[in-house]
C-alpha cells in the first residue's frame, strides 16, 4: 500500500478523495492554484503546495508543477479526482515513468477509450448495440450531409475527442448542420486539441443510464449497478439516482453484463463507468466510457456500501478485488442533487463569489459532499459546482422525502445557487413517478 498519496485536483472531489486517504491511515498531499490558497482541501491535507496561478493551464493542468510537487513531498501516487488530468493517459505516462502511481486506469485504456470513435466500434465489434451512426471520422460537410440523409434527421455532431458536452450540436436539417459542422469542429479543436467530429443519429428523448464498474489487476471485472442520470441541462447532468426508476432486474443484469463485457475486451483496470442511452421501447445502446470517478459516484456508494475511492487506491496499489459479483446487492435508494453557484433564474448563470453563510443539511440519510465553509470564495475561473447534496432512503419515496427535508435546510447566502431549481424538481408529479427523458428540463421551463 502507498505511504502518501497526491490529490491533483481541488474542490470538493481533492475533499472526497483526502477524506478516504485519511480513513485508510495514508498521508495526503494538497496542490492549489493562489486562488485556492484558502481552499478546504488545502487545509485538510497534510502537505499543501501552491502550483500556479489561476488560469488551469497554470496550475491544475501544469504537468510539470504537479510531478515536482509530487517529488519534493515524497509522494508515491497521485489520485486525479475527475477533470482536468483525470483522463489524460499522457500524464499517466509521465507519473509511471518517475515511478508514481496514477490511480486510475493504464494509459492504454484511456487511449482507447478516451476516443469515443474508437471505442463505439471496440464496442460494436463484441456485440454491444451502438447509436446507429457514422462508421467513421467525417471530413466535409458534404460527407456530413450524406450520412444525414442515411441515419435520417435529427443527428447530433460529437466530437471523438469529446467531454462536457464540447463539440456537441442538434441538428434537425442540412442548413443546420451545415453552419454547425464547422463550429462543432472548431470547438473540439480548442478544447481537446483534437478537430476529429462524427455523426449519430439523435435519440428522441431518452434516458441516460450508466454503469459502474470495478475492475483490478487480475482480470477480475464486476459491476455495481446503474446510475440514472437522465435530468440534465444542455447536456450535462443536474440529479442522479440509482436504481434507475426506469430498468428491472432483468434489463439491470443485461446492461451490468454488457458493461462488464466492454471492460473485459479492453482489459479495463479500476474505476470505470460504461454510459448507455435507454430508448422508450427499452432499447440499450452504448454511449462511452468514463475512465475516472464520476461526479454522481456517491449514489452508488450508498446503495452497494462500497467506497469507490478506497477501492480505487486499493486496485492502484495492486491489491485483488475481494467483492464477487454475486455478493455486490443494491439496496434501498439514493439520488443526488448537484448544487450549482448558479442563477437558474437566469439561465443557470454562472454567479460565484463570497458565500458568507454556508449551512449544510444534515441528519439521517443526508450526506453533503462540499469544499465549501462560511466565509470562503467561489473563485470565477473554475467549475460552479459547489455541493452535492446525496439522499438514502429504504426505496425511492423516501429518498426524494429526506432529499426534499435537506434542501430547506440547506442555508448559501448571499450567492443564487441551484437549489430552487431542486426543490422544484422534486415536487414535481413527473419525477415523482419517475417519468422523464433527457428533455424533462428544458420542459419544465417551458411550462412555466
Ligand atoms: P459528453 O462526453 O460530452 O458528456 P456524451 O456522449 O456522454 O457527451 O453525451 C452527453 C449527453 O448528451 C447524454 O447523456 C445525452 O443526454 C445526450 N446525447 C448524447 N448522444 C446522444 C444521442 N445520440 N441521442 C440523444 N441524446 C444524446
């Protein structure tokens, strides 16, 4: 096992990840950039180190400050946390050549499914339903327009080097996807570098439907359920819950199986989530790989009572996975609302600044995974996320009741965040029957 472990990350992930380290007995190591001088990561680390200035590229994407921070402090492993490095096999690379662990999959699995092209046809090729799309990288927009006409409008744009919904647009005819072929190009280009765009058809309101997965050295793969993360906003997701309202214990076992069969081609090793879409007719088909943990992966701790992040380290450290798939059962309900430095009156705006009270809900079945404290700044130049709120209850209903109970309590002032937006959502009769597809938010703003 590793004596001391870096956190190359910040927020309330660096939090998350201190507080397993710390359980485990392992020293930790903090990297801030000035802004996050006073950062609650940075205080409940043992060791801090200042790695740059605000812009990313400065500080929590500066390879070289974090391998220097990592070889002053004496650290043997750097867990990424999800963001920035977290799925960059390059940087993997560099940690095993100066002898420290990344903990999280080789740099070969990031490779191949970092690239979602490649990993749609590692997929298809074992047998996985994919989205019908376009069996490769497409150059031009008259390409473009081609295979349009083939897979029949809607289409939607993606980017194969493609995350956060970058390189991503909607298009419901040529003229459409014409102006947004070039942009969508563009767009990839600039945040990954990477200007390689492809088509699928778009799905009419489906569910988003996710898979964890385990996997250790040894070849031994299991799943821990699904996650349903089907109410999002512009495409990135806002509440997730596990069980998925949405599946039964047949359709749970046929994608769980699924999602272990993509991991074994791959010879997948550690954490890892396999995202499918679910269609109205109770269709599968893959969407991608994650190859980090995922910001919605409290839910499933709650319901299998397995710490991911432990496990992670304990993969990392070249310890056997002691579950067997039989033994992993879900029970109870868990859902998460992601709490946003955001004015959903005005579009989800972005509104960060000095939060001068911060009270978070507590009491049975509440857990608040946060950086957050009375008194702190929400600096501007990073995500506007700033809580996660996650409710356990024996079933569903009674998760949504400590969930809704949480959110009153929940105290942020001055500053507008998504919590209105919850307390809306979970008193509303569709969600409540768990009725929605991946439009439900955009809905709920129309009827207004
Ligand atoms: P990213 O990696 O940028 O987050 P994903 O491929 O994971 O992008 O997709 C994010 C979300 O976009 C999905 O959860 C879904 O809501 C929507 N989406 C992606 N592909 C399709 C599709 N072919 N049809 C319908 N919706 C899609």
């Amino acid at each position: 096992m590793f004596s001391k472990i870096l956190i190359a990350n910040r927020g309330e992930v660096a939090v998350r990840v201190i507080r397993a380290c710390k359980e485990m007995g392992l020293r930790t190591v903090a990297v801030y950039s000035e802004p996050d001088a006073q950062s609650l990561h940075a205080r409940l680390a043992d060791e801090a180190v200042c790695i740059g200035s605000s812009h990313p590229s400065e500080s929590y994407l500066n390879i070289p400050a974090i391998i220097s921070a990592a070889e002053i402090t004496d650290a043997d492993a750097i867990h990424p946390g999800y963001g920035f490095l977290a799925e960059n096999a390059h940087f993997a690379e560099i940690c095993e050549s100066c002898d420290i662990t990344f903990i999280g999959p080789s740099p070969e699995n990031m490779r191949l499914l970092g690239d979602k092209m490649t990993a749609r046809k590692t997929a298809e090729k074992v047998g996985i339903p994919v989205i019908p799309g376009s069996p490769n990288i497409i150059k031009t927009k008259e390409e473009a327009i081609k295979i349009a006409k083939k897979l029949k409008y809607p289409v939607i744009i993606k980017a194969s080097a493609g995350g956060g919904g970058k390189g991503m647009r909607v298009c419901h005819n040529d003229v459409r996807l014409v102006s947004s072929f070039m942009t969508a190009q563009q767009e990839a280009e600039a945040a990954f570098g990477n200007a390689d765009v492809y088509l699928e058809k778009y799905l009419e309101r489906p569910r988003h439907v996710e898979v964890q997965i385990l996997a250790d050295r040894f070849g031994h793969i299991v799943h821990l359920g699904e996650r349903d993360c089907t109410i999002q906003r512009r495409h990135q997701k806002l509440i997730e819950e596990s069980p998925s309202p949405a599946i039964d214990s047949k359709l749970r076992k046929k994608i769980g199986d699924m999602a272990v069969k993509a991991a074994k081609t791959c010879n997948y090793v550690n954490a890892g989530t396999v995202e499918f879409l679910l269609d109205r007719y109770g269709n599968f088909y893959f969407l991608e790989v994650n190859t980090r943990l995922q910001v919605e992966h409290p839910v499933t701790e709650m319901v299998t009572g397995i710490d991911l992040v432990k496990e992670q380290i304990k993969i990392a450290s070249g310890m056997k996975l002691l579950y067997k798939q039989d033994a992993i059962k879900i029970k109870g309900a868990a859902i998460e609302c992601r709490i946003n430095a955001e004015n959903t009156e005005k579009d989800f705006m972005p509104c960060p600044g000095k939060i001068d009270i911060y009270l978070p809900a507590g009491g049975p079945g509440v857990r608040v995974d946060s950086h957050v404290y009375s008194g702190c700044t929400i600096p501007p130049y990073y995500d506007s996320m700033i809580a996660k709120v996650i409710s356990y209850g024996k079933n569903r209903q009674e998760a949504i009741d400590i969930m809704k109970r949480s959110l009153d309590e929940f105290i942020i002032e001055p500053i507008k965040t998504t919590i209105p937006f919850h307390k809306h959502v979970m008193n509303d009769t569709l969600f409540l029957r768990g009725d929605f597809a991946t439009d439900y938010v955009e809905r709920l703003s129309l009827s207004e």
